[in-house]
C-alpha cells in the first residue's frame, strides 16, 4: 500500500473539497499524539462523509486513513458502505485487505470489515481458507479469527458431511498435528460437529469416531489437558458416562506402582469412572493428585473425595 | 528481593496511582488516552481498596466524569470521544463508588434514564446480547458491562432479560467454561463477564459450579500465576477473570491461595509503586487494579472487600 506522503490540499483532484477541521475541544487531549497528514486526512474525511460522498476518490481516502491508524473504526464502516453503494468487487477488496490482516490480526476492525464484506458473496472464495490458515500459522490461538471461522462455517455452511468429514475437520487435524495442546483447534473441533443450531444429522458413530480421535491425540501427549477436556465432553454429549474409557485410561496409570503414573488426567477421569463402584481406588487415585500429581488443587480432589465419603455414608 | 517483597507496598502503590494524572507530558499518557475513563474507575477502585479514597479529588473525577458523556446518554473514554458500553459502566461504576450517582439527575435534565436507555438500546432484541457501541460488535464483556451499569442504575427492566440468559447460556462451553459468544472457546474473562451476569441477573442456578470451578482452577500453574486458557502464560489480571467467578461460586478454595498471593506480591514494583503482569514488567494501572482486587478476594490483610460481581 501507499507509503508517500499524500497532501490532500495540494491535490486538484480535491480542490472542490472544504475539509472540516476537528472542532475546538472535541479531541482536543487526543490532537498531540497525532500527525499533520493524519490530520488532514481525517479532515477530509469529515468532509466527505457530511456529504456522503461514495466514490473513487473516498476509496482511496479511506485507505489512507485505514494505513495510518487501522483502529479508526469510522472509517471501515464507511469503506464498507462505499463498496456496497458502487456496487464494487467485494473479492478484489478481500485480496487488498489480506497484508492489512496480516500486520495487525489482533484488531477487531479488520475481522468485522472482512465478515460485512463476505457477507455480499454468494459462495465461499476460493481462497479464503488458504488465507485463514495462512493468519492462524502466525498466532494459532487468535480469538478474532476463530470467532470469524466460525461465522464463516455458519454462513457458507461448511459443517461436515454426514459421515463426518469435511475441510474443517482437516484443517483441524493438520493443526493438531502440528501442536496437540492447540485449545482453539479443540474447541473449533467441536463447534463444527456440535455447534449447528439446528440439529443436524450426525452419524451413529460420530461419538466413536470422536473418541477415537482424541484417544490417539492423547496417546501423543498424555498430559495435555485439552484433549482430556475435549474426549470428557464427548463422553458427556454421549450421555453413557465414561466407563468405555477405563481401559484406554489405565494405561497411563497404576496404583500398584506410582512410577507407572504418566498422566494426572488420567487419574482425573479414572476417580470419575470408578466413584460409584469401586470408591476406594477412587480415593486412592485422588489422594495421588492432591499429594503428588497435582497438588496446587490438592482442595478440589479433597472435595471430590468428600463427595464420595459422603455417597459411602448414606 | 527490593523488586516484589512479601508485602503489600500499599503506600507506593497509593503514589503511583496519584501520580498517573499528574504525567500528562508523557508520550505515554496520551497514547493510552483511549482508556482513560476505564485507567480513573481501575485507579480509584483499587484506592478504594487500599483504604485511601480520598487520595484522588472527589470533584474533579466527577468533573471529568462528565466531561467524557455523549449527547446519546453513553460515555466515552475521553472528552470529545464516541459512547461505548465499556466506557458507560466506568462512569457508572465511578459516580456509584464515590457515592455521587444524584450527580446524574443533578447535571443533565434527563440523568439516569437517559444513560439507561442508551445501554438497554443496545441489546439486540433477537439474540439477547448487547453490542459494544452502535457499531455493532458483539462480545459477553459488553453483556456484562450493560447490565451491571443497568443494575446499578435500578433500570434492569428496561431489557429482556430472559433473553440475556438464554444467550449466557447458549455461551456455555463443552469443558464448563464460557466464551464471548456462543461457540467461542472458553476464556477466564469471558467467564467473569458471563457468571457476573447471571449473578446479577439471579440465574446462578445454571451454572454447573462443579464443572466451571474445575476448569478455573486448572488455570493455576506452577509458579502460582493464572492463565487466561490452557497453554497460555499467566498474567496477574487474571488473578481478578479467575478469582472472581470462584467467589461468586464458592469454590475460591480450589487454588493455591498461598502460592496466589505469593505470586501477585511478585509482580509489584516495591520502590516506584504498582503492579505489572509480569515479575519486572512494567507496571499499568489496568494490572495494578486486577492484582490489587484479586488480593481483596483472597482477604489480604489490611485490604477492604471487593464485591466480586
Ligand atoms: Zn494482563
């Protein structure tokens, strides 16, 4: 983008132009810390949205304004509205925004810009979720960006299909295959197989399949919360409790031999799995974790102990 | 250690907040200027805390108060800037703490109402939720912000309520926790805003405490710190987006308070005043408030009680 020095006053092209100039007082404080050429940029801008001017020339004015200080949000609304009143190319406005987004992918702006743009495409551009990914390589836990994934599977459907595939559970994998403790990746995951409002046909085997999946993620890393997190909320959608696991589990435990312990999650789910049937391994299993595996929460397993004494005694 | 200490430097930390309205030729006080009616009402709060209210002039921040509010009823960060609900709470929250919300009916011919109504115009009566400012962006923070500014201003029936729960709820996340919007991942502050809200709204009884406190406390880590979201590093404002929900469902005694306290205390500048995110960051009076408030939670002696809502 356009790094001169751009003089509107010195521009034929505006010379029919009276820029208005910030009113005494109003952001009197805010004027030091700004620019001359950001202050006449905005000056213009006033102008011509008191006339509500949409034309070329505000297109550019607007992107002059949006490179100086992308946290204007005035500004991307009113681009906004240009390209809709022209009618201009919306996938050609996506491609021009793309180093935009880039350099600050942490400003709100700049997601809910590209959202009221997509919003005037019909179908999916094709290039959308390369750039998506290509956003996500630098900052994998983005909220701006997750929160306009999702919007985009809303929009353009992209929910998986009926045997539960699909590009975003793709997408997914390959990021959790490139960092198994992603959250994001976990909960995005759930979103397109949970998240539809309406309830969407899922196959039978979508919670087996689901298990499966974060069994072996699991397997790669068994401290990793977000997995557990992730296969106790399947279990918990499943609604058939999480006895199905107890084996898959105790293969990261044993109390027989403590040196056998390589996850303390695991210990989590197993004092769940046998509170009702076996509540003495499942005391034991949380004396483990407020003695040794997770002591910081040594009051929590306390009180997850007490839960079942108290079953016991009635 | 002469940076953190085991104490609270209370005496420093009151200076420092003194101090940040007499900077004014700092580079740095103008570039934050977007956060100035929040930077008062975190100050003040956590003077209030302290024990030394009077340690800012009680007229000149409802001067100044004032001289932020919009024709539109709302508040901006600063004079001459836009109305946003983030910055109508502070100013709510400021005029209710120095006790001067008669202030509102005194200076403007509408007074409350007026405010009130610029909040409850926010929610969109669809979905239940409120947007940041007329522009429209969503977020639970502006939720929780509307409706505590509602509250406090005794106009809770001008909104759907009903609605605004059912949307909390639809935030609810498959691992207990909340996020900014239905199907957004589970994230502390989003949690503050959610169960303040139902709090405020009489609708705890639908949060699954066991799960929720669950997940709050697996933020703490190692070193004490807590975490916004797992695998991320702590910081100290979260000791207030964690703590907080804790409190509201008594389970604040599922962390370490030890270790808690014992890491807030690490981040304070003892010589120069105020709290960083960080041991020896730089310290921000939006950090020094978060900690300051999350030590009130865990009864720091000497400190006087927050309410965590
Ligand atoms: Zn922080």
């Amino acid at each position: 983008m356009n790094l001169t020095k751009i003089n509107y006053e010195a521009d034929e092209k505006w010379a029919d132009v009276v820029p208005i100039l910030q009113q005494e007082g109003e952001n009197s404080l805010a004027q030091i810390a700004y620019t001359d050429e950001y202050s006449q940029a905005t000056s213009y801008l006033r102008a011509v949205m008191a006339s509500n001017e949409k034309s070329e020339r505000a297109m550019e004015l607007t992107e002059h304004i949006i490179n100086m200080n992308p946290a204007h949000y005035t500004v991307w609304l009113y681009r906004a509205d240009i390209i809709k009143t022209l009618s201009l190319n919306p996938v050609k406005e996506l491609d021009k925004l793309e180093a935009i987004s880039l350099n600050h992918p942490k400003n709100f702006q700049v997601w809910g810009y590209r959202q009221s743009i997509m919003s005037i495409i019909p179908t999916l551009p094709p290039k959308e979720l390369s750039f998506l990914a290509k956003v996500l390589a630098k900052d994998a836990k983005n909220y701006h960006v997750w929160a306009y994934r999702q919007w985009l599977v809303e929009y353009f459907s992209l929910w998986p299909t009926s045997e539960g595939k699909g590009s975003e559970l793709f997408f997914i994998d390959s990021l959790l295959t490139n960092d198994v403790r992603n959250n994001s990746a976990w909960n995005h995951r759930y979103f397109v197989l949970f998240g539809r409002n309406v309830e969407s046909v899922m196959p039978l085997d979508i919670f087996t399949q689901e298990i499966n999946y974060a069994m072996a993620k699991i397997d790669t890393a068994p401290q990793n919360a977000s997995a557990w997190n992730y296969l106790k909320g399947i279990l918990r959608k499943q609604k058939k409790g999480a006895k199905e696991v107890e084996h898959f589990a105790l293969q990261y435990v044993s109390l027989e031999d403590e040196s056998k312990i390589r996850s303390s999650h695991a210990l989590d789910l197993l004092a769940e799995i046998w509170a009702g049937e076996a509540s003495d391994k499942a005391c034991q299993a949380l004396d483990l974790l407020s003695n040794k595996y997770d002591p910081v929460r040594a009051n929590y397993w306390q009180y997850r102990k007490s839960l079942i004494k108290a079953a016991q005694a009635a | 250690m002469s940076i953190s200490g085991s104490h609270l430097a209370v005496q420093r930390h009151v200076e420092y907040i003194q101090s940040l309205d007499t900077q004014q030729d700092d580079l740095e006080y103008w570039l934050t200027e977007h956060l100035r009616l929040n930077g008062l009402y975190w100050g003040l709060t956590a003077l209030h805390i302290l024990g030394h209210p009077e340690a800012l002039s009680r007229e000149e921040t409802i001067d100044f108060v004032f001289s932020c509010q919009r024709e539109n009823g709302g508040f901006g960060a600063a004079p001459g800037h836009d109305a946003h609900v983030l910055y109508t709470v502070s100013a709510v929250q400021i005029l209710v703490e120095i006790d001067a919300l008669e202030e509102l009916d005194r200076r403007t011919n509408e007074g409350r109402g007026k405010v009130a109504r610029y909040l409850a115009n926010l929610q969109d009566k669809q979905t239940g939720t409120f947007a940041g400012d007329e522009w429209g962006e969503v977020d639970t923070r502006f939720l929780y912000a509307a409706i505590n500014a509602l509250s406090l201003l005794d106009c809770l029936s001008m909104i759907d309520q009903q609605k605004a729960v059912e949307y909390l709820q639809a935030c609810t996340n498959f691992d207990g926790g909340y996020g900014a919007s239905p199907g957004a991942e589970s994230h502390s502050a989003q949690i503050f805003t959610c169960v303040a809200a139902l709090a405020i709204l009489g609708k705890l009884d639908l949060v699954d405490t066991e799960r929720l406190g669950c997940w709050l406390s697996e933020r703490q880590l190692p070193n004490g710190g807590l975490n916004g979201r797992p695998e991320k590093l702590e910081d100290v404002c979260y000791s207030w987006w964690v703590l907080s929900p804790l409190a509201v469902i008594g389970k604040l005694d599922w962390i370490d308070r030890e270790k808690q306290l014992a890491y807030i205390l690490s981040c304070q500048d003892t010589e120069k005043g105020g709290l960083a995110d960080r041991p020896n960051d730089m310290v921000d009076v939006f950090h020094t408030h978060f900690a300051i408030a999350g030590l009130s939670l865990l009864s720091y002696p000497g400190l006087e009680p927050i309410d965590p809502v």
